[in-house]
C-alpha cells in the first residue's frame, strides 16, 4: 500500500509540474506513517480535506483515504489533459 500511495503521489507530481522529474526515486525505506501523512500534506485538495485526512486517528484508514483521494485526483488530472489534447488537435490551423 505504501509503495502504491508513493507511486501515485509521484505520477500526480509529473502531471502537475511543467518539468520532467526523471531522477524522482520512490524511498521504499520510509517509514510507512511518514509516507501517509506527507501524501495527506502535499494532496492538491482544500486545505480543510487535508486537514480532516490528518485527523483520522487510524493510520490504515487515512492511508486507504488519501490513495483514494489521490488516485481521484490524478485520473481527473488526466482526462483533462486528454480532452485538453484532443481540443488542440481538432483546431484548424
């Protein structure tokens, strides 16, 4: 689960930056409640979302929520993008 949350964090990462993060390395050392509440931190949500995610006591239970959070986020990210992409490429020139 932890490798999954950071693997999503580091994809969401890529779709929102202007640059290439092509040496962004995934720390499997981390400790596992670092790695939830630093997803809770750094989720591109209202800052009240982020702050109820922190305040779930069960760890599993904010980490269960923030992927799914963060799993929500990027796949919106991402039709976006392609809907954004498939506009450019319908527009005459």
């Amino acid at each position: 689960a932890k490798l999954d949350l950071l693997a999503n964090q580091a994809m969401l990462l890529r779709e929102l930056s202007d640059h290439e993060y092509p040496g962004l390395v995934l720390n499997h050392e981390i400790p596992y409640a670092t790695a939830v509440n630093g997803a809770c931190a750094n989720l591109p949500v209202p800052g009240e979302i982020r702050q109820k995610l922190l305040l779930i006591d069960d760890l599993d239970e904010r980490e269960q929520r923030v992927s799914r959070l963060t799993t929500e986020v990027l796949e919106h990210l991402l039709q976006l993008k392609a809907s954004t992409d498939l506009g450019s490429v319908h527009q005459p020139n």
